[in-house]
C-alpha cells in the first residue's frame, strides 16, 4: 500500500509504482489523465501543480512530452528493448488508445508473447497526422496504465528513406522495419531471358550477378533443393537486386546513426506482386550476408493472399508447403524469425506458422485494433458509425490504391440497408471497406475546418475506455492463444 493510494486520487491500480523512493502513479481526474509524483522534494524534470499532502510534495502532471521523457526516465521498464528471437507480435495502434487493451489481451492469452507496443508505418503516420513520438508516447502511457514490466519492443515500421529512420531513431525506436518494394523490379516475373540478361548488367555494382558467387551454386536445406542455374539467378537478382542494395544501405546508415544503441532489423518484401519464391528467398538472405546485414527477421511474400483484416485468402495446404519452405531457409541463413505483416485476422494459418518456425516469427497488426474502435462506437452510438460507413463507403475506390485489397463497393451493405451495426464486421467487404479509410475518417475536415468525425471518435473512446479495452482483449486473445507455439 503507498501514500498515493490514500490520496484521494481515482488511480489506476496497476499503474502505482515506487522507485527511488518516489511514488508514481496514473489518476483519472476532470481534466483528462494525469500523472500523480509523490516525493518527499518534487523532482525537478516533472511540469505540474504541487500540493502539499503532509507525508510529501504531489505533483499533478499532464501526460506532455517532457513529462513522458521525464517518466521513461525515472521508469526503465517504460523503455522499449529488443525482442531477440522470442515469438513476438507487433500490436500496431493507429489511434493511440489501444495499448492498456493488448496488454490485458496478453495477460489473458498467458503472456507467452513478446509484444512490440510503439508500432506504426511512415505511410500510417502520414494518414493519421502523427509523429514517431506521438506513436512512442501514446504506447508509454498505455504501458504505465497497465504496469506492464514484462519488457517490449517499438518498431519504426515500413521505412523507406535514411530520415525516416533518424525520425525513429531520435524518439527511441528499437526495431527497424526497412521496406525496399518500391525498388523490386515485379517485370522480373514476365520478362524474357534476353530482357533479364539486359536489365542484369545496369543492377547496381554491390550486386552484379557475378558478385553474388550463386551462378552454379546449390542449395540443400532441409526438404529443398534449390540449384542457381543462370535463369534463376538472374531473376532473382533483376527482381531483387536494387532492393538488396537498398536495404544495404539503409541498414548501413542506422549502424552508423545508432552508434552504441542496440537495435533489430526487419527486411520486408511482402508488399510486391508476385511472391517470393524460395531460391528468391535464398538470393536475399545470401546477398545481405555478403553485404554485411543482420537482420532478426524477415517477411517474404507468400503465397496467397494477405488482406487487410481479414483472414488468409488461398490454399491452406499450398500455403503450408511454400512457408516450410521459407522456414527451413530462415534456420540455414539464420536463425531469424519469419514475420507476417498485415497479419491480424488471419486465424487460420497461424498454427501453420508456429509449428513450422519452431516460433521463429513475428506478427505484426495494426488496423485490426482501429476496427475494434469502430465496433465499441457501432454498439453505443450507431448513428456515429453509420456517419463513417457512409463517408468510408465514399473514399474506399480512392484510399484503396496503395493497399492489397478485394472488397468491391457491390458486395457490401448499402449503408441505408444496415440494421445491425455490430454485425457490420463480420462481413468481409465492409471490413476492408472501413479497414482502409482509417486515414481519411480521422483527418477529414468540414468546410469551416473542422474536424468530421476526429474529435468525436477520439472523445467517445476516451469516455468508453474499458468497452474498448474489452473489445481489443477478447479480440486479441484469439490471435494470441493461436500464435503461441504450445
């Protein structure tokens, strides 16, 4: 029991924390969270209004930038780490408020699962008018809420350019995410041998063919047997040479901008397409040996498809055979873990991939938590939602572009047809519907300027916190009890 808990103050339990013989903790007051510091002196890093309570000072802290620094500070199981080769999950969060659900989820599932709590794309960023501090920030007070002191992971997600890893790096980011699809050549998949042969000898000099040393080479790994003749290898290497290299040298500029700072790497080529195929996969990970990248996981495209929120689309048992394929290939070059993104909802391969890896993977969600948001609002307010449908079923020909999605407008509810909210996400179209209109729903604004629907979304959930907290728990315990190897 602490001096805080006798305070008056609404706190939330498992936030209540003593370090260095100061008390911290989370309250819930008129204005907004805040957070409670009792000292016998005030430390001097924390901004609030002091009181005098007679067995110290109390400062009443608005949940500010400096005041989150000031915490991590005092707190260091507030600061992210690397994860290792532990079965993790990244539990992307688009809005900021997701964070003290996932760790209940955790919780309830056993909390076998390394968690990754800070995770959003560039692309994310920029849709929801966010910074990599803002993401960091969110999560800490998530984390503090709910006490977690198990450890986790923040990835800088899908990273394309030097600065976006300084913009990650700067805030703390333990866990780098570099997404070179913009420079894998998908004509590879149709060309002709004489254009392969053509567009061989412009790849980069890092990674000509006759470098690579692969032309003849064999590969025995496990069930696989894998020969680089000159075709394959000079697919592979047309397909994927500009983004070996690119990755290179991103990889290259973090090891040089983090200095001493301990750090993962993720290399993601899921957003290509036409899939990775196992000697594609084997160039990779021979290539970024060559060029001196360590990497603690990697995302191949597979097979089938991976949509948004919802679940795998394709032949299981096609998928199994192509992902042991990828798995025996990470234990030869590796170990790394193979990572899943835009893996939320896909509840049917997620034994697959445990077994197979031995739990060598990582998942990553995002936008699944954002529709669980949509869900809390559809059973309390479904006019609310009604509102954002209709504005979704509006922008989706237009935000779909950048996204690998099928849901067709004809398929879904018109919206003056539905009667049944809730019921609205079990229904494939209108997920990915509102699945990919995230960012437009949260920065649209009115004529006068206005936000549409941001402030309105926001301030629901911050009035129905423990609906949502729920909802993203019963959610999330699915995932996590079939991601957990047994």
């Amino acid at each position: 029991m602490t001096n805080l808990t006798s305070s008056n103050l609404n706190l939330f339990p498992h936030s209540l924390t003593i370090q260095d013989g100061i008390e911290f903790g989370l309250a819930k007051t008129e204005h907004g969270n805040r957070l409670a510091v009792l000292a016998d002196l005030p430390p001097v890093d924390f901004e609030g209004e002091r009181s005098e309570l007679g067995v110290g000072t109390l400062s009443l802290c608005a949940l500010t930038p400096k005041n989150t620094a000031a915490l991590r500070s005092h707190l260091a199981w507030l600061l992210p780490r690397p994860l290792g080769l532990q079965t993790s999950a990244g539990l992307g969060d688009r809005i900021g408020l997701a964070t003290p659900g996932h760790i209940r989820a955790l919780r309830a599932a056993g909390g076998r699962i390394a968690p990754i709590f800070a995770q959003q794309s560039i692309r994310e960023m920029n849709r929801t008018g966010r910074t990599p501090q803002q993401v960091m920030d969110d999560a800490t007070w998530g984390i503090f809420q709910e006490g977690w002191q198990e450890g986790f992971g923040a990835d800088a997600d899908h990273l394309k350019t030097p600065a976006d890893i300084d913009a990650c790096l700067a805030t703390g980011y333990t866990f780098f995410t570099v997404d070179p699809g913009d420079h894998v050549n998908n004509h590879a998949e149709s060309a002709s041998m004489g254009e392969l042969r053509e567009l061989s000898t412009v790849l980069p000099g890092a990674v000509n063919v006759k470098s690579s040393g692969l032309l003849g080479k064999t590969f025995i790994i496990e069930d696989l047997s894998i020969t680089f003749d000159e075709p394959t290898l000079i697919k592979a290497a047309v397909k994927y040479g500009n983004a070996v290299a690119h990755v290179a040298d991103m990889y290259q500029h973090l090891v040089l901008a983090a200095g001493n700072r301990p750090f993962e790497f993720e290399v993601s080529v899921d957003e290509t397409e036409q899939p990775t195929s196992h000697a594609e996969h084997i160039y990779i990970a021979s290539e970024l040996h060559r060029l001196g990248v360590k990497w603690i996981s990697l995302a191949p495209r597979y097979v089938g498809r991976f949509e948004k929120g919802v679940d795998y689309i394709g032949d299981l048992a096609a998928f199994e055979t192509d992902f042991a394929g990828h798995a025996a290939i990470a234990r030869h070059f590796g170990p790394y873990k193979l990572s899943l993104h835009s893996g939320s909802d896909k509840f049917s391969i997620y034994p697959i991939a445990t077994r197979h890896t031995g739990g060598l993977v990582h998942l990553k969600t995002a936008g699944t938590s954002y529709l669980e948001a949509l869900r809390t609002i559809a059973a309390d307010d479904p006019s609310f939602l009604r509102e954002i449908y209709e504005f979704a079923y509006e922008r989706y020909n237009t935000d779909r572009v950048s996204y690998h999605v099928s849901a067709e407008l004809k398929r879904a509810p018109l919206p003056n047809s539905v009667s049944n909210w809730p019921a609205l996400f079990d229904q494939f179209d209108a997920r990915e519907i509102l699945h990919v209109t995230f960012g437009s729903v949260l920065t649209d604004k009115t004529a006068l300027g206005d936000w549409r629907f941001r402030t309105r979304f926001m301030d629901f959930l911050c009035a129905n916190p423990e609906a949502y907290a729920a909802n993203l728990e019963k959610h999330f315990v699915r995932h996590l009890t079939l991601f957990a190897l047994e």
